[in-house]
C-alpha cells in the first residue's frame, strides 16, 4: 500500500514509519518536525519514504491523491499540552484531523486510522471497555472524542475509517519522550537514583509499547473493511493495567540501580484502567511487550549514550514555544468552512 502518515516524525511516528517499510509499503510523512533534534528527513528519505515539512491544517491537498491509507497521528499530544492553549488544541487536534479525513475520502483514499487515547473515559471504579460511556476532562481529550465521532461517521462502502484508543504509551523512540510515566521514571531512576511518584501510587494507569502501538496501527490499516470500518477500539494489555506504585518498584528492578521513590504533591485519587478484549478478539492484536523490556531498552541506550536528555524530549515546555511561535500567533487558523480547501 501507499500510506500517508501525518506526524510520523513524532514519538510513535518514528518507530511506525520503519514497520511500515519494512512490511513493503510505500510511505509519506508530513510533520512540522518541530519537535525534532536529528536529521529525520535525511534518515527517512534514506529509507525510501517521501518527507513533506508541513501541517496538517495547511497542506496541500494534492498530496493525497494516489495514496491507499492514511493513518493520522498529528496532534498536541497529551493532556497538559493540550491544555496550554484550548483553542489551538481544537485547531489541530480537532479540526486538523477532521480536515485530514474529510481530504482523503474527497480524493479516493480507501483506508483511515485515526489515533486517540483511552483518556476520553476520565476517572472511573470501573474497568472501561469501548462500550463505556467517555468522559473527556481536558481539551485534549474532548478533542479525541469528537474526531473519533465525526471521522468514523463518515465510513461507507469506499472509506474505512478507525479510531484507536490508545494506553498511555512507553519505550525508546529516535524521537524521545520523557513526559511520559514510564520514560521519565526509567531515566530519572538511571540518572538520579530515584523514582518520582505523585502520592499515594494507589492510581490505576493503562499502558502499551510503542512497537505495540505501531504494530495496532498497521493491522487496522490493513484488516477486512467489515472488521473495522466505522468501529473503535482500545489498544493496550490487560496485564499492563498497573498501579502506579506497583509500576515505580517494577521499573527500579528493571532499571537494575540502587534508587529510591521519592514522593511528591498531594495524593492523587484519579484512576482508570481499560479493557483490551475487543482489539484481541475482533481485530486480532495483543500487545506482547512488557514493561521491564521496555525500562531495559531505554537503559540500555542511556548506557550506550543514544540516549541523552534533550529540551525537545519535555513536550509541554516545547509546546509552550510553539504556540507562542510567530507562526502560530499570525496563523490563520481552520473552520468549518475552509476544512476541505
């Protein structure tokens, strides 16, 4: 196939774009890059991919035609990002994906996969299946909740289109994060010999492998039309439904250095965990890495020095650049009426 990737040069993107080359498809990749601290464009040009510097609110259309698939990861991409700035999360998480939908059904692309977060349930007692009503609390939750509304409604005979909840992701990407429970946990336990973790750690989070995200990714793109199309599921493992604080001493073993938890702020009673069934069961994926893999991965390129803390890798603080960007502050902007021009 020929697939389009919007932000495919992001965290999950980077470990996506490879398995797509790798199966035999024909990939390009539209991305700011602003988030960028290699030359991602000479690697992935490298790899036979098309890269395109831009944003998914402006591009030109055109650049979907021929294309099979197109699997839609560009956004602001957690909650406190998107609460920076509510407004421009709407624009593009909301409206940039919408218009990036809408675009490649208008010019004959077949398949859609749109990526969102298993955040759209809120805090719940309760495991949450897709079948559990959501209850976005932030901007960018709200903001998945509408595009997998109005992107999987548009789903006919001739456009399959698919939304993928996803757990909160982990692991080593070319393109760092270390925002993420996981990932700071692992470096800081590395670095500073301890473990930070908001009180009490009886909180509930789901969580997924970003190899296993991308592998998610794939497979809708490719199942039966009947499978997927118009439908939504949820992408983690049910093993990996932890408690935070059960998490903090599974990543200081795996880390294999003498560390400590260090506590901080007021306890946290906000929890959540998700049902995976669906995904296993209809769609055919189980999620196969587990989190010490994952913490010894990224240790081992902390030991090897790929990996170094960088600026970049802190999204909320980059984010907090980018929307303060004169491109940003002079940006025109999307509605409702220029969403297909």
């Amino acid at each position: 196939m020929k697939i389009f990737v919007t932000g495919g040069a992001g965290y999950i993107g980077r470990s996506l774009v490879p398995m797509l080359v790798e199966k035999g498809h024909k990939v390009t990749v539209i991305d700011r890059k602003f988030l960028n601290y290699d030359d991602v464009e000479s690697e992935y040009k490298d790899m036979g991919c098309n890269f395109i510097t831009g944003d998914i609110r402006y591009f030109d259309p055109n650049l979907l035609k021929g294309h099979d698939g197109v699997i839609d990861l560009a956004a602001l991409s957690n909650d406190p990002s998107g609460d920076l700035d509510p407004m421009k999360t709407w624009d593009i998480n909301y409206l940039g994906r919408v218009r990036v939908a809408r675009l490649a059904k208008k010019l004959g692309v077949s398949r859609y996969v749109v990526s969102s977060s298993c955040s759209v349930y809120g805090f719940l007692d309760s495991i949450a299946d897709e079948n559990t009503p959501t209850n976005p609390l932030t901007t960018y939750a709200q903001a998945n909740v509408a595009v997998e509304e109005d992107n999987t409604k548009i789903a006919d005979s001739n456009f399959t289109a698919t939304a993928l909840r996803l757990a909160t992701a982990f692991g080593y990407s070319r393109r760092m994060r270390l925002d993420i429970a996981i990932n700071a946990m692992t470096v800081y336990a590395y670095k500073d010999r301890k473990v930070r973790l908001m009180r009490d750690g009886t909180q509930y989070r789901p969580f997924v492998h970003i190899k296993d995200i991308s592998a998610a990714l794939l497979q809708a793109l490719e199942s039966e039309p009947e499978t997927v199309s118009g439908r939504i599921f949820n992408i983690g493992s049910d093993k990996l439904n932890v408690r935070l604080s059960d998490l903090a001493e599974t990543v200081r073993k795996a880390v294999g250095i003498e560390s400590e938890i260090e506590w901080y702020g007021d306890p946290d009673t906000r929890s959540y965990r998700a049902s995976f069934r669906r995904a296993k069961e209809e769609l055919g994926f189980e999620a196969k890495i587990s989190i010490e893999e994952g913490v010894r991965e990224i240790v081992g390129k902390l030991e090897s020095g790929e990996l170094v803390d960088r600026p970049e890798m802190h999204t909320v603080n980059q984010y907090k650049k980018l929307l303060s960007s004169k491109d940003e502050q002079n940006g025109h902007g999307l509605n409702i009426v220029n969403l297909l021009l």
